[in-house]
C-alpha cells in the first residue's frame, strides 16, 4: 500500500469513528422545509417569532456589519430578508456542528474565534469579489473551515495515536507542507474535516471548501467562490498575525514576505491583490471593520 493510501485509510478510520452530528431540532426542520417550498418570508418568520433563541442569533447576524443595514434591525421579517433564507440552512447546520464540537476548553474557544473572525471576512469578500455569482453561503464555508482541526480535540487516545501516523504520512506525501511552519497539528485536518463534511451530508461545495483551506489546488480544478473565500480568509487571519501580532511580539516583515510568496495566485488575482502593499492594506481594513463588528455586538 502506497503512503498516499495509507493517508486515507487512516483519516477515514478516523472519520468512521465520528459520532453523527445531532439531528435537526424540529422547528428548524420545519424551518427548512418551509424554504423548500419557496414559502414567504412571512410564513418562515412566523415559525422563527416564538423561538426566542433562533430569533436573537438572527437578528445578530442581520445587525452585524456582514450586512451593513442603515439602521438597527429588531423585525424578524427584516432580518430574514437581509440575511436571506438560504443563509438560515448555514446557520442551523452551525448549531449542530458546535453542539457536536463544543467550546470546553481554552483551545477550542480559540478556534472558534478564530472561525468567526474568517466567517466575517469570507462573508465580506464574497459580497465584495463574487456579488454577482450564484450564491453560495461563504460565512458557513468560514466559520467550518477548521471543523477537522476542532473535532480532533474530542479524540481518544487511540484516534489521537491515528492521527499522529496521519500527520506523518501526509509529511511524506505532500512534503509542501513542510516546508513552512504556518499550519499549525494537525497537518491533516482539512483533509479529515472533508471527509467528515461528505459524512455528515454538508453540501460538496462546502467540503471542497474545507478541503482546499491551505491549499487551493487540493479541492477542484475550478475553485468555486466559496473557497476562494474561505481560502483567502484563513489567508489574512494567518497574515494579520505575522504583520500586526499582539503585543510584546514583533512583527516580522521577513516572514510576511515568506507567507505572501506561499499565496496561490489565483486567489490574490480573484482578490485583485497585486503586491504585499496590497495585501497589507486589504489585511489592515478587513481588520478594522472586524473590530467594528465586535463592538457592535458587544464582544
Ligand atoms: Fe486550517
Ligand atoms: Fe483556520
């Protein structure tokens, strides 16, 4: 057996060994099947009113700068026709994957935030570079990106044994990846975070955007939007890091430049950055209404 099979055997040992997401509640089943059917937008807010909890993560998302809304929202109606339904699949498939996934320990609430953070970019490349496309949820394809990186937390020994051999394999067959030390263990979440996407039924754009978060050219041929997005948001994360970190850490010009090279071109081109100027400003604005964002929420 080649390395390359040995890589897959494993990871999909290990996504065999994954528990199901939890099922959809009943409310957002009925939910989904109302945008099925193409119902109003009346009838669809009238099932999402008495869910006080659904109702709040909506209006959330409608009052956040993903959407910049001239005013406050506070209308449930409002705010789905600003969000748009099919936004709302997105975020109930969120629900489950964090009831699956958790936030209990201090390295798991990074990631989240982290995830967060690139849903908010995602979301805005994609209104500012792909407005015109068919639409495609690229906030879900940011916030799930990591999803393999998050559910290796909940491993047991022996699946974190696995997934150490999956590492080292994947060391051998793409030794690419070695060759920077951006990636943060484990070096094969994205290809255990599609895996477990196709498990779990998410839509094939969505792992294909999983699956290419560090490396365009693993997803298909023609990336779809949503992985541009999703790509190129976990891009300026990584980069803001290097070139604006926290405080007493220096940033690193030398290793902005190393990481800027490492880019694949078709997403600075899709993004129209032509330099690391560029880049550095897109990185710096993204930031700021990111912050803004959190304000406005509270965070
Ligand atoms: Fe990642
Ligand atoms: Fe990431």
């Amino acid at each position: 057996m080649s390395d390359g099979q040995k890589f897959y055997k494993l990871v999909l040992k290990l996504v065999d060994k994954t528990e199901e997401l939890p099922p959809l509640n009943g409310t957002h089943r009925r939910i989904i099947d109302l945008v099925e059917k193409d119902a109003s937008l009346k009838e669809i807010a009238e099932k999402i009113e008495p869910d006080l909890e659904l109702s709040a993560t909506l209006l959330r998302r409608a009052n956040s700068a993903f959407y910049m809304p001239r005013k406050s929202i506070g209308d449930i109606r409002e705010a789905l026709s600003l969000v748009g339904t099919k936004q709302l699949t997105g975020l109930f498939l969120i629900e489950r994957v964090r009831k699956a996934v958790g936030s209990d320990t201090e390295f798991k609430k990074e990631i989240w935030e982290h995830s967060y953070q690139a849903a908010f970019y995602s979301n805005l490349l994609f209104n500012e570079h792909f407005k015109n496309t068919s639409q495609t949820d690229a906030y879900t394809g940011g916030l799930l990106h990591d999803i393999g990186k998050l559910i290796a937390l909940n491993f047991d020994s022996e699946s974190k044994k696995d997934l150490d051999d999956a590492d080292n394999l994947k060391e051998k067959i793409q030794p690419g990846h070695l060759k920077n030390d951006f990636i943060k263990q484990p070096l094969c979440h994205p290809e255990l975070g599609a895996m477990l996407a196709k498990k779990w039924n998410f839509p094939d754009d969505l792992a294909y955007a999983i699956l290419s978060h560090h490396d365009l050219k693993l997803g298909a041929d023609k990336p779809k939007p949503i992985s541009f997005c999703a790509y190129f948001s976990n891009v300026l994360c990584r980069f803001q890091k290097i070139i604006a970190p926290i405080a007493p850490i220096a940033p690193d010009e030398e290793k902005a430049q190393r990481y800027y090279d490492l880019i694949d071109e078709r997403a600075l081109k899709a993004f129209k950055v032509s330099n690391i100027a560029g880049m550095k400003k897109m990185s710096e604005e993204i930031k700021i209404l990111f912050d803004k964002n959190k304000r406005a929420l509270g965070e």
